[in-house]
C-alpha cells in the first residue's frame, strides 16, 4: 500500500508542473488561429520602388 501511495503523491507532485509545461507549447499553437481570423494585426511600409537599377547592373556587366 504504501509503493502505492507514493506513487500517487509522486504523480500528483509532477501534474502541476506537467500542466504548466503543456500551456506553455500549446498557447503559441493556439494563438496562431486568432491571429489570422484579425487582418489589421501588422501593419506594413509601402515597399520602396527602385526602377532602373537592374538595367544598371546589366550594362554593367555587359561593359565588364
């Protein structure tokens, strides 16, 4: 009875733990969802144009 007993108060010590430790990997899993169904979460620079810089580099390395 007494293995028994100690096994049980050795499992009942770990849960908490073991709970926690679920949580903590499972919250980023379980966040990703609500991120996507919010569309306005990121907001984003207008990205910089730059035209003519490839026309550059191919005479430049056409002259090369």
């Amino acid at each position: 009875m007494n293995a028994i007993a100690a096994i049980a108060l050795k499992t009942l010590r770990l849960l908490p733990r073991a709970t926690l430790l679920l949580m903590l990997l499972a919250a980023p899993v379980l966040a990703v969802p609500a991120m996507r169904a919010d569309a306005g979460g990121t907001i984003e620079a207008p990205a910089l144009k730059k035209p003519g810089l490839g026309l550059v580099i191919l005479v430049s390395l056409q002259r090369g």
